[in-house]
C-alpha cells in the first residue's frame, strides 16, 4: 500500500530545466514546490578533478541506467522492437539537473517559421511541397509570442553570443559578449564569408565572462578545458539547473527535492489529476505525492512514457491517424556534416562546449526551395568543443581501419582535422511514433516506450545537400581531404552517437484533435497537468533545442500561476 503524502501546490517529475525553472519561477510567487528526481543529487564539488573522458565519456556516469530503465526500437510497424541495452545514438541524464549538466551549452531559440511551419511552407510552395505521411502542423503559438519568454532564458543563464548578420533572421540582445575567437574559427569565418555566407559567433550557455543574473546568481567565465559535453562543469561557467534556478528556489524556503523517487504514474480522474505514484529506489517504498497541478518535467521519452502508461490522452494511432500521445515523434538529421584534413596544424585540444561558429544560410526557409525536395535546412557549424584523445581519431576516407598505416594517419592528423556540422531539421512522419512495447517493462513492470523511427527520402535528401555545403566550406578553407556528408545513407543506426535531440511524443498546438498541450503547456484531457519539455516540439528544427525547452518552461509557469489562480483551460 502506497503511502499518502501532504499535498502540495506543485510535484514536477523530473528536476532539469524546465522542473528547476518552474521551482524557481513560482517558489518565488510564494507556491510549495516538490521536486521528484529519480536520480541523486549533485553540485559543482562533484566534478572537481575529475575531467576523467573514460568515466564520463565513454561510460557514461552521469546517464541513465539502461538495465532498469530505457527504449525499444524498431524501423517500421512489421517489426518487432528490441530494447536499447548500450549506449548509442542519444544519451538520456541521470540525476539532479538532467542533461542540462552534461549538455554542450549550445543556445540557440527556433526560427519564426518553426512555430508557422504548416502555414508558412504552403503560404511559399503550395501544398504540393508537403509529402503524403509528413504530419507537420504549426504549433499554436508565434515567435512573437514566445519571445518574452526567450530573453527570460537567456538572461537567467547568461548566454554570450553576436548578432546574426543573415537578412531577416531574428536578433536578440544576449547579456554577455562572444566567446573568444580561435584560429579554426577565423578560419570558418573567411571561408563562408568568401562564399557569400553570413557566419557569426555560436551562441554559448559556456559564460565569456563573469556574469550576475536578474536573480543574482553569480558565475564566473569558463576556462576554455574543452570538457563540457558529457561532462559537469566544477567552475559553474556551463549554465545547468543545479548552478541557476535551484539555488533560487531553494532559498525561498518552498521547495523540497527528492531524489531517488521514480514516479511511475499520474494519478487523475474526472479530467483533473490528484497527484503522482513514485518509488523510493534506495528503499522500494511507494509514495502518492498528492498536488493541485502536476508538470511532466522528466526527459521527453520519459514524460511520453508517464503519459502513456497514466492513460493520459489518446495514444496515437499510426494506422488511423487519430490520438496525440506518441504522435509527431522527431530527431536530427547530423548526417550532413564534413570532416577537412589539413596540413597545418591547430590547437584541437583547448575548447568549450558551445565555442564555435556558424551560418543559417541554410537553414529553415532564408533559401528558396523550390527545385528542392525538402523542406527546412540546418545549422551549419564549426565547434571547438575541444578533441579529446580517446573519442576522437579521424583519418581520411579510404585509409585502413587498423595497422601501421591507420596509425601514421591517426597521428598525422590528429592536431590536423577540422570539421564542419549541419545540424539538420527533423520532420515528422505519421509512422514515425512512440507507443509502449507489448513485451519488454522496466524494472517496475511498467511497459516501455517503443520508438518507431527510420530516415525518410526528406532526411537523405536533405543530408545530401548539407554535405555538399559543408564540403565546400571545408575545401575554401583549405583542406587538403574531405570526408564529405550525407552520402549512401541507409536506415537509422542506433549504434553510434547521433545526437539527443529527441523531440515530440506530446506535441503543443492549437487543437485537442491534433495535440496534446495548449500553448501553456496545460494538457487538454488534464487541465492540471502541464509538460514543457522537448516532448512538446511539433518537428524539430535546424537548431539545438534546449533555448526553446527554457522558454516553453517559463510560458509553462506563467501558465501554472494563472491556473492556479483560476482554474480550467488557459486556451
């Protein structure tokens, strides 16, 4: 028998971004907040001296245990999914703050014709330019709209960045400067300009400087030591959740974190939630955290999940094309980027999570599409994320994978190699889904999350030609060999390291028919239950996604305080 606990105002399941900036948000308007993270607490003393690439890199420390807790995969509905039991393709956080502590830092807020996609793509070409089975659909609020909450995000974290030169693209104030420039970057920087192209700074979650936020937080300028993805940062140079908004939600006296507590289920009825169902791992005790409105705050596979097996909405049929949750499952096309091999040598070791720069030249719809068979584009980027020496070897193509001649190029070029990314929107497809797996439970019987997902003719096509750029980028640059993108690409691989990009499951919009959450956040079938994480993106962009996951969580808050206040649907 699960034991019952005092209610509260607000349980978020998950504490990262968007479950930290929620405490931190409405913790200050006076609301008791509890916090639920099913893994263990941590801070900036947890990573002193430990830039350790075989702990953390390469056996994961910070992610979750796949024994107990992962996905199914499959390409198509004929076949049957196998569980993901080693690490590949994404990497899902464990712990306090999520995978906003092992996160590169790279901050970048989604174009207008992201929210406008359907309108704007048939406004430009016609109908005709959609394919049958993509499902795209605007997502019930602009750009505009989302602003506020865009600069509430940048400010809180202090990210540093430059004005976009390209004509047309948004431009927002960042609070600290740019992140110094390297000679691999200055190199990116004259070939693209040289090209036509209008590259500018990344923007950078890693502080340019010492930075004080409108909560007064203090952080001090990261140190260039290239070990940020995969990896907490000891300075708190990184912005995370455990570094800017808990600290502040902590302090008000309101908020309470647990951690090691799974939550397995919503409770609800009647279209209203009662609270959540979790277990204490250290003990295996069961919990009713009973709360007048529930935030789905956990990674956006595991919120699909707790929907799913909650019975929260209406699964998503692929056959049908009726019910929302799982529907408009998307990641990222990473398949277009190109590696240069040079003669002169770089500092390829010194670096930072989001140090880099890029060009949206081609990205979204600053280029005509039509003689193309794609929609959207990328972001196309130098990073000096900074090579470490384990996870990065690359030597040109055709050359032996082992022995005396993989070696001489293994060391040729490792201070040599440069390379270009694009990285690629994702559009979603009605057989590219999320459900959960007749077969395969967790450790707590409960039914895993099938992921139905394979490239589509929009993806290769797309790849292709962001391999062409990205070459041509590389070889103004002045590379001797190219390793170019987006080539013979087959099926979806989940056995190497793509991107964690993975976007939609519970998508936001203007229509229950067609979406799971209004433009607060609020679930239509659960007017108490709110999800603001990546689950909520109706595609994927050409962009990183965690600026939009910020500002969706701020909307997300503003949304709870009104509820709150009043009750019923905020749309």
């Amino acid at each position: 028998m699960a034991k019952k606990l005092p209610k509260t105002d607000i349980v978020t399941v998950g504490v990262g971004w968007v479950g930290g900036i929620i405490a931190s948000e409405l913790t200050k308007k006076g609301y008791k907040v509890v916090g639920l993270e099913r893994g263990k607490s941590r801070s900036t003393q947890d990573y002193l001296k430990v830039h350790d690439e075989l702990r953390y890199a390469q056996r994961y420390e910070l992610m979750q245990d796949l024994s107990r807790e992962t996905v199914t995969i499959r390409h198509n509905l004929k076949q049957k999914a196998l569980p993901y039991r080693e690490w590949g393709s994404f990497l899902f956080g464990d712990g306090l703050g999520g995978s906003g502590v092992h996160w590169n830092g790279q901050t970048y807020l989604f174009l207008p014709y992201d929210f406008e996609i359907y309108s704007k793509t048939v406004e430009h070409y016609g109908k005709n330019k959609i394919p049958k089975g993509m499902t795209i659909q605007d997502w019930g609020i602009t750009h505009d709209e989302l602003l506020p909450y865009y600069n509430q995000f940048l400010k809180m974290s202090g990210i540093s960045g430059e004005p976009n030169p390209l004509k047309g693209s948004p431009q927002y104030k960042y609070p600290t400067k740019p992140m110094l420039e390297s000679s691999e970057m200055k190199l990116f920087k004259d070939a693209a300009s040289k090209l036509g192209y209008h590259p500018y700074s990344m923007p950078s979650a890693n502080l340019s400087e010492n930075y004080t936020n409108p909560d007064n937080i203090s952080r001090g300028a990261c140190q260039y030591c290239g070990f940020c993805e995969r990896f907490g940062c000891e300075y708190g140079a990184k912005a995370d959740p455990v570094v800017t908004v808990l600290p502040v939600a902590e302090k008000t006296g309101k908020y309470e974190l647990r951690t090691h507590s799974v939550v397995r289920k919503v409770l609800h009825s009647g279209g209203k939630a009662t609270g959540v169902l979790y277990v204490d791992t250290r003990t295996g005790e069961e919990y009713i955290q009973e709360a007048e409105v529930v935030v789905l705050s956990a990674y956006q596979m595991n919120n699909v999940k707790i929907m799913l097996n909650s019975k929260l909405g209406k699964p998503y049929d692929p056959k049908t094309g009726q019910g929302v949750i799982g529907k408009n499952y998307a990641y990222q096309v990473n398949f277009g980027g190109s590696t240069g091999f040079f003669d002169k040598e770089y500092n390829v070791f010194a670096g930072a999570g989001a140090l880099g720069a890029n060009l949206d030249d081609f990205n979204g719809d600053f280029f005509d599409h039509s003689d193309l068979n794609f929609i959207h584009g990328a972001n196309v980027r130098i990073g000096k994320s900074g090579n470490r020496p384990i996870q990065n070897n690359a030597v040109p193509a055709g050359t032996p994978s082992w022995g005396k001649e993989f070696k001489d190029a293994s060391i040729k070029y490792a201070n040599r190699t440069i390379s270009v990314g694009a990285q690629g929107a994702s559009m979603p497809w009605a057989d590219n889904y999320l459900d959960l797996d007749p077969t395969y439970k967790d450790a707590f019987g409960d039914p895993l999350v099938r992921m139905t997902f394979n490239w589509k003719d929009q993806d290769k096509q797309l790849g292709k030609y962001l391999g062409e750029k990205t070459a041509g980028i590389l070889k103004e640059m002045g590379a001797s060999k190219v390793n170019q993108g987006g080539q013979k690409v087959g099926d979806y691989d989940i056995r190497n390291y793509q991107s964690t990009h993975n976007t939609g499951g519970s998508i936001m919009g203007a229509d229950p028919e067609t979406s799971a959450l209004n433009n607060y956040l609020q679930m239509w079938d659960c007017e108490n239950v709110f999800s603001a994480g990546a689950n909520a993106f109706g595609h994927n962009s050409g962009y990183n996604p965690t600026g939009t996951v910020g500002a969706l969580a701020y909307r997300a808050a503003e949304g709870i305080e009104k509820y709150l206040k009043k009750g019923g649907s905020l749309a």
